[in-house]
C-alpha cells in the first residue's frame, strides 16, 4: 500500500476523498454501508498490478463530506461520473459492494458508454427482491431487519450516538464468515468516519432513500442492460446475486466465494481479486 495516493475531488456539490494506485484499465472501487475506501486496502495491490484503481469514499463516508440528503442511487452515481470525469478515468469498470453497488449499477444501465463492465458484490437488488429479503417470516431466519429501521428519519442515529464502536462490531461480526478478517484496527478506522460531524445521521442516508433507489433501478432496467456484469456473493453471503442479476443484464458471470460472508473482499480478497481480473481480462 506504500504506492498508494490519496486526494479530495469536488463532485456533484461535495468533496470526496479517494486513494488510488496502479496503472491500466481503470477500476472504480465503491464500498458500502458503514465502509470507506478502507474496505478495499487488501485487493487495491493486488488489482493495481494490472489496472488503475481508485477507491471512494462515497458521500457521507470515511473523510468525503456528510450532508443529511442526496443518498438516492442517481445522485449517488452522478456522484461517481464527476469524480471518474475530475481524475480522468475513461470508461471504468465499476465494482460496487453492498448498497454501493446500486449506485454502481445506475451508472452501467444509465451511461452505459462511459461504463466498461459491472461488478455486483453480495447486495439484494432493490426495486426487484428486496422486499424478499426483509420481511419477517418463518422461512426466511436471517431477515434484513435494519433496513426498515435505518430508513427512519434521524431515530438510529439517536440511538447510536456514542455507541458507535458497538454498532461496528455487532454488524461486521455478524456478516463476516470469520470476523477475525476484520481487525480491531480496521474496525475504529470505519468508528473514526461515523463519529466525524454528521456521520451517523449521513451512514443511514442510503436506507432513507433505499425505496426511491429501487424506483430508479427499476426504472433504468426496464429494458435489460447490455454491459458486462460479474456478480460475486460469499458462500454465506447474500444468496442469489447471479440470478438476480439475469433479471436485469444481458451478460452475467457468477462467482460464489467459499468459506466466505458478505465482507467479500475483506474476508477473501485473493479470491475476490482473482474474480475480478478473470473478468476484466478481455474488456
């Protein structure tokens, strides 16, 4: 990681910090709830061998701004176009974890000339099975019970401040196959965002507007979306990403990850990087 860069853009009416490294194809790196760019420090060498590779923190995140609004998937995505247009990056390939990967996926089926290829990494696919996933059912035992609650103006980060630390742990414990991919380390670098001014009240920001952003998918997908997809779930992860994905793209290659949660490229990251340059190798 010593070649690493890190630098601020502004884009789309915030400032944005993001790390970048590597020469080549560019990779955009979008990480999700509660991540940073921190989320890819174990991948970035390993794909900067061959691309150029930059990693976000999106909005409301690490050390970009963190404004109340502006969490729906399009302006997210707008987010990113400015960012790839300020650093130059021509028709990059979008990798997007968890809720970053909706974003992500707006950019491939709304700018689809300016989006090389997708990867979609262990998230539902709002506007399709998300309500699947989230209601309270015998059948279903491990039910996304957060999301309604996060969605609630203002109430979860009242009831997280000061416990930011605890809110980290129990989520990233609980998603990971071993939590000891995650150290204690990686841990307060991902409490150090959240307890920034703001940061609570913007990490929810994507649950808000998590209903507006299923619309937006739904919208943008109506007809199936001609760029390369690679979708990628941990064995013990979100199930399905590969078959949702056919609902909306014309081209799908599915990976599962052994022995692996949903923190893909935490918890396996020469896997998650072999995957993704299998995939990258002939766009």
């Amino acid at each position: 990681m010593s070649q690493v860069q890190s630098g601020k853009v502004f884009a789309n009416g915030v400032t944005l910090h993001f790390v970048a490294a590597g020469e080549g194809v560019p990779l955009l790196l979008v990480h999700g709830w509660m991540g940073s760019s921190h989320h890819w420090r174990k991948v970035i060498p390993l794909l900067a061998a061959r691309h150029r590779v930059v990693a976000v923190d999106m909005r409301g995140y690490g050390d970009s701004d963190k404004p109340y609004g502006g969490y729906d998937g399009r302006t997210l995505a707008e987010d990113l176009r400015q960012v790839c247009v300020a650093l130059g990056l021509d028709r990059p390939i979008v990798v997007g974890h968890d809720m970053g990967a909706l974003p992500a996926l707006l950019m491939a089926a709304e700018t689809p000339e300016a989006v090389r290829g997708l990867v979609y990494v262990d998230e539902p696919l709002p506007g399709y099975n998300l309500d699947r996933f989230t209601v309270f059912t015998a059948d279903n035992p491990f039910v996304y019970w957060w999301f309604a609650f996060n969605a609630q103006p203002r109430l979860p980060a009242l009831m997280w401040a000061g416990k930011e630390a605890e809110l980290v742990d129990y989520f990233l414990t609980s998603m990971a196959a071993d939590p000891a991919a995650i150290s204690a380390g990686d841990k307060a670098e991902y409490v150090r965002g959240l307890r920034k001014p703001g940061g609570l009240d913007a990490s929810f920001g994507w649950y808000r507007e998590a209903l507006t952003t299923g619309a937006q998918i739904r919208e943008a997908t109506a007809t199936p979306m001609r760029t390369p997809v690679l979708a990628v779930n941990g064995q013990w992860g979100h199930p399905g990403v590969e078959e949702q994905m056919r609902l909306v793209a014309t081209t799908v290659t599915g990976v599962t990850l052994a022995a692996c949660g949903h923190l893909c490229a935490e918890e396996q990251p020469e896997a998650f990087a072999e995957a993704v340059l299998n995939f990258t190798r002939n766009l």
